[in-house]
C-alpha cells in the first residue's frame, strides 16, 4: 500500500474524466430504455444497475491503484494461466447470451473474455519487458503473440470476433510500443493475409453476412442489395436528426418509438447523439481523447518498460473499442457488437475498463525510478 504523500502522484484529471464519461453512459442508458408508453421502470433499473456497476467499478479502480503493479507482474505467468482457465470454462459451462456462449452465471452474468483482456495486458507487458534489451527481443515479441493464440480462439469460438480481434489489436499495440521491428512486421502482415481464407471460411453465417453487407454498400452504393442492415440505418438516422443541438434528452424519436435497437448497448452513441447533436458528441469525443491522452502521459513518464507497457495496453484497447463502436454507428464499418467503453450499458466492460485504468493509476503513483539504500 501506498504511504499518503505517494497519492500525490495520482493522475485526478483521469479520474474525472472517467467519472463524466461515466455519467454520459447512465443518462443515455436512462434515455435509451425509457418509454413514454411504458414509463421509466426498465430505464430506472437499467439506471441503477449501471451505477452499481460503476461505483463498484471505481472501487475496483482504487484498489488496483494501491497496488503495486509489480506485484502483478511476478505473477504473470499465473495470470495467463487464469484466462485460459476462466475461458476453458466458459467453453464447458458458459451460459448463452446475445447469441454467444460467453456468460457465467444467468441476469448479472459476468463476461470472463472481458476481464481477460486485462489478464493478458500484464502477462503481456511483462512477457514483452523481460526481453526488451536484448537484441532478439522482436523474436520474443513474436513468440508473446504465439502465447496469444489459444486466448484468443477461446474467446473467438464462444462465438465473440469482436472481442477477439481487440485482443489482437492489443498486442499489435504492446508490440510497436515494445520496439518490434519492421521487418517482422511485414512478415506479420503477409502471414495475416494468408489467413483470411481461413478465418473466413470459420466465421459463423452471420458473421459473413454482417461483411458482406457492407462491403455491398461500398461497391453498390445504390444497389438493392447494398442496403446497409436495418440497426445502422437507424443508428445514422439517429445521429442525423440530431443536428448541431441534439432534439433533447428524452426527446429522441429514433430510440423512444423503438426504431434503433439495442440502443443501451451497441448504438448507444447513436442515442447520445440525437439527444444532444453534434456538440454533445464532439464533447464525448473529447472526453475520450483527454482519457487517452493521460494514460498515454502515464505511459510515457512511467519509470519501467512493463509499466509503459502496461498503460500503452489500457490505452489501445479502450482506443479500439471506442473507435469500431463509433464507426459501426456511423456506418463506416461492419457490425461487430463492441460496446463503447464507459458509455454502453454493462457490468463486465465496465469492471474491465475501470479495471485497466486503475492499472494505469498504480503506474502513476509510481512514476519515479526505485530507491536502493546504501
């Protein structure tokens, strides 16, 4: 634990700014699910338990901060360990949610490929620092995302490809911030393209569908067949009649006569936008580029190689999920069923999220280089 004028060191700015992001999820969640015909009762619960969440996902935040994250890295191998077990587990006897087989327990289910990501940040980070002098350490870079594979085909046959593929971006991320270098990178790059045809013929129906009917839209704009599906059509629609002030909180047509569907979750920033326009958006925007910014900050100011690590991890994967949840609410890329981070309704990411930022907090608090006595 950490003596008081330690706390000194403590990023407030992120905080805050977590906190507000926070609180522009509970009242588009609130708008999302409130009915002029049905009243607020499912909007209210919804409400509530995503302040329970939050709050306990800020205590989550504190904790993580008190401890020191190099406790957590002598224990990395144990950690990878964990996810493979929670995700094997989840394999035998994970419960069917929103069409994919990623849930322990039934209602206030938790996702265990959620807090995984968090999991592999650490072993990954301190996989990757071990070997980050030594003049092979692109290689042992290269043998971390050969570690990385069997997490992530747990997690891409439940099935979550949206989920999976954040994983792979987090290594990608860690990977460049480690110093890979390029060469292995183009050797990683004509690897992934041989691969296509295999994941595609893997990929479930509608998995196919979902890419193909954007891709449609992009050949045959004005084709028939190149309508894009009836959610983001809504969702832009949504953002569109927002304008520049937004229709008001509460006053959003698209979400309120149940036009836009799973409006809490996925299309969340559709309704946030037609409530509040293009500044309110802007504004969110901002808020998640001042989140990125800080931890970033923490990363580049952080006394070790596993501790930047471990905040360049955090800071990729809310990177990630925030701009493919924004996209696919625009249209601009294919449905993938990513929630926005701290906004859309959910236990499970907002523990992961509040989680990885707490991560990046103990970070902080020990920015400055370890004292040896004489």
């Amino acid at each position: 634990m950490l003596a008081g004028r330690s706390w000194r060191s403590f990023d407030w700015l992120l905080i805050i700014v977590t906190v507000l992001i926070c609180t522009i999820g509970v009242i588009s969640i609130y708008s999302a699910t409130f009915s002029v015909e049905t009243g607020d009762k499912l909007a209210s619960r919804l409400f509530f338990r995503q302040t329970t969440f939050i709050i306990s996902g800020m205590v989550l935040c504190f904790l993580a901060a008190a401890v020191d994250y190099q406790l957590l890295g002598e224990a990395h191998r144990l950690l990878y360990a964990l996810t493979l077990g929670l995700l094997g587990f989840v394999e035998l006897r994970g419960q069917l949610g929103f069409g994919a087989q990623s849930w322990l327990g039934s209602n206030a289910g938790i996702q265990p490929s959620e807090l995984s990501k968090i999991l592999l940040i650490v072993f990954l980070a301190r996989f990757m620092s071990e070997h980050i002098e030594e003049e092979t350490s692109s290689r042992w870079i290269l043998l971390s995302g050969v570690l990385l594979v069997p997490p992530v085909l747990l997690i891409y046959i439940q099935p979550d490809l949206g989920t999976a593929l954040v994983v792979v971006a987090i290594w990608i991320g860690m990977a460049f911030a480690a110093g890979i270098r390029w060469t292995y990178v183009l050797a990683l790059g004509v690897a992934g393209a041989a691969a296509v045809p295999a994941v595609w013929l893997s990929m479930r129906g509608y998995m196919r569908d979902r890419v193909m009917t954007f891709v449609n839209s992009i050949l045959r704009p004005s084709g028939p067949e190149a309508i894009l599906d009836y959610n983001t059509r809504q969702a832009l629609t949504s953002i569109g009649s927002g304008g520049l002030f937004g229709k008001g909180f509460l006053n959003g047509t698209q979400s309120q006569l149940y036009f836009l569907r799973v409006r809490h979750t996925d299309y969340v920033f559709s309704v946030f936008s037609e409530e509040f326009g293009f500044l309110g958006a802007t504004v969110l925007l901002l808020l998640l580029t001042v989140l990125l910014w800080r931890i970033l900050s923490v990363a580049s100011h952080a006394r070790d190689s596993f501790g930047q690590l471990v905040a360049c991890g955090v800071a990729t994967m809310i990177f990630v999920q925030a701009f493919v949840n924004i996209a696919v609410n625009l249209g601009m890329l294919p449905v993938t069923g990513l929630t926005l981070p701290l906004v859309s309704y959910g236990g499970s990411s907002v523990w992961a999220t509040l989680l990885g930022i707490g991560l990046v907090e103990s970070v902080s608090l020990r920015h400055r280089p370890l004292e040896f006595a004489d």
